[in-house]
C-alpha cells in the first residue's frame, strides 16, 4: 500500500519501510511521529479512502544539507557578498499506513 503525504510544503509518496528525507520536524531521534495531511492512498491501481488515515513514521535522525553558497555581485561597484546556507532535514522511516 502507498500513500501521498504533504509535509514542508512538498508532497513524497510514501509505503511501509520506505526512508524520506523531509524538511525539519521537532522531535528526538527515535520519536514517532504521525503525518496527518494525507492527500492519495490506494493499492496498486486501487485508490482508497483518506479520510481519517495517518502514516506513521520514526525518526531517524535530525541532519542539515549540503551548504548552498549565496554569491552577490553588482558591476563596477565594488559590491560582492558571499553567504552560505545549510537546511535542515529530518530522516523518517515510514512504520504505518492506516
């Protein structure tokens, strides 16, 4: 059985065992936590009903990604700004669909 689930503003589908990489989630590793927004189910070409289903998931661990480099630069204005970033992931492990 999968399922789409929306969380951080992306949608990921999602099957039992299944490992996500999600934008952050507060919890510890080893947390359980529930995904309620629930948007497609079904089983094979069979859907199903979402009403009420949540997908559990464990949480694998708290991770930050690669380091994106923000570089400015204007003309012949002696202007360059260099900035990096690095975002904050959770890695979940799908335990449950229903």
């Amino acid at each position: 059985m999968f399922a789409i689930v929306r969380t951080g503003g992306k949608q990921y589908r999602v099957a039992a065992g299944d490992k996500i990489v999600v934008e952050k989630i507060v919890g510890d590793a080893g947390s359980t936590v529930s995904l309620d927004d629930v948007l497609l189910a079904g089983e094979g070409s069979d859907l199903k009903d979402v009403s009420g289903l949540t997908v559990s998931a464990e949480i694998i661990a708290q991770a930050k990604g690669e380091k994106v480099i923000v570089f400015k630069k204007r003309r012949r204005h002696n202007y360059r700004r260099r900035n990096g970033h690095r975002q904050q992931h959770t890695i979940l492990k799908i335990t449950a669909i229903g």
